[in-house]
C-alpha cells in the first residue's frame, strides 16, 4: 500500500505540474516534456529497461554465485504472487515515469537548453538523492549512490534528447530488485516469497535499504554509464 501510494502520487503530481507549465509556455505537446513519438522512442525504452535489469541481475547474482549472499524462503508469502508483482510492476512503472517527469522533464530541459548539461544535471541529481533520505533504513552511501543514478538520469535525458531511456532504465532497476529479493530503496514488497540473505556487512550489502546502497551499485551505476556513451548516439536536439 504504502509503494502504490508513493508511485502513484509522484506520478500524478509530476503529470499535472508538467501539463500545466507546458500549457503555459508551449504548446503542450508530450514531445515538450520529453514524451514525443520518434523511430528511436520504443528502443531507447527496451534498451534502457534492459540496462537496469542486466545492471540487478549483476549486483544480485554475482554475490549469490560468491557465496556472500543467498536466496531464502519467507514465512510469508503473497496467495497470488504473480498478480502482485503485475500489480506491483505497474505501480512501478508509473513510479518511475512520475519521477523522471518530475526531475528530468520540462523545466529540467529547458535548464539543460539555458544553462548547459552540468549546471542542470548535477544539482538536480543531489536534490533527487535528497529526496530518497526520509525512505527506510536510508544511508549516506544509499543517498550517494542514488545522486550518482541521478546524474546518469540526466545524462540519458541529455544524451537522447527524451525521457524514454531514463524511463526505462529508472523501471528496470526498481522491477528487478523486488523480484531478486531485495528491497527497494527501503520498502520490501516480498511479492515472489524469497529474500535475498548477505553474509557481510552493510558496506556490500546496502542493509535494509536493499542492494541500492551499496558499493555494489557504485560500481555498477559508473558501468552503465559507459554502457550509454556506447549503446546511445548523442541527439543532435
């Protein structure tokens, strides 16, 4: 309930503050807010959505294949697991659609068109990593890590010219984690009734705020960011 709550909420409120300015100072086309219809739309969504959860697959099943951390059986386990992760995806996605319209739609790119891509890109990725602080059991490796994912949102918008990369990689990453086991970014849904179990210290294993903050994800934020300068041709927008 809680993860419903918080995604749908970020969704519609980044969906009306986006349509409003648009309105206002466009022409209020989705093109406007980085949502337009290209050729290269539908890739740059697959090919991001892909990214992240390559990127979940890494950061889970090498430590499970090191033998540092476990897949265990809950107590509990959901009636019907595959509808609630449905559900749960679903909420997911409009979660992370809501937070790139929020970060890094409008009047994100239209900073990037005034200001240049690193006056726009990093402040608004410290103030996204500050946003994630009041989530549970939050640390101040999880709020780097999550100010680094940040400043790789705003490349992929910048990169592109659009959010659909952004998107898809922000869904990826937050589909996979839960369906791995681990929380994400502090709240368990525990859809598929296993958990991912560490034998080592908080430092590699993000403690209860799931793998997201750990230096696991450092690592593997800077990877994905090669990924895209290699995968992504720069927009000529």
């Amino acid at each position: 309930g809680i993860v419903v709550t918080s995604t749908l909420s970020t969704f519609a409120a980044a969906a009306v503050a986006n349509a409003v300015v648009v309105r206002i100072y466009e022409r209020g086309r989705l093109a406007d807010v980085g949502l337009g219809g290209s050729p290269s739309s539908g890739r740059e969504f697959l090919t991001g959505t892909a990214a992240g959860i390559a990127a979940v697959v890494c950061v889970v099943m090498i430590p499970v294949a090191l033998r540092i951390a476990k897949f265990q059986r809950t107590a509990t386990v959901s009636e019907h697991p595959w509808a609630s992760f449905a559900f749960g995806g679903v909420a997911i996605f409009f979660g992370a659609m809501g937070e790139e319209l929020l970060f890094r739609g409008y009047a994100f790119q239209l900073l990037v068109r005034s200001f240049g891509p690193f006056a726009t890109i990093l402040p608004t990725a410290v103030t996204f990593g500050l946003m994630h602080s009041w989530n549970p059991e939050a640390t101040p490796l999880a709020i780097v890590n999550t100010v680094a994912w940040g400043i790789l949102l705003g490349y992929a918008v910048w990169r592109t010219g659009a959010l659909w990369l952004p998107i898809g990689l922000h869904f990826g990453w937050n589909v996979a984690l839960p369906l791995l086991g681990s929380n994400l970014s502090g709240f368990t849904m525990g859809v598929t009734g296993y958990t991912l179990v560490w034998n080592v210290g908080v430092l590699w294993s993000g403690g209860g705020y799931g793998v997201e903050g750990s230096l696991l994800t450092t690592a593997i934020v800077v990877a994905l960011f090669f990924v895209l300068r290699k995968l992504i041709p720069q927009s000529s927008n």
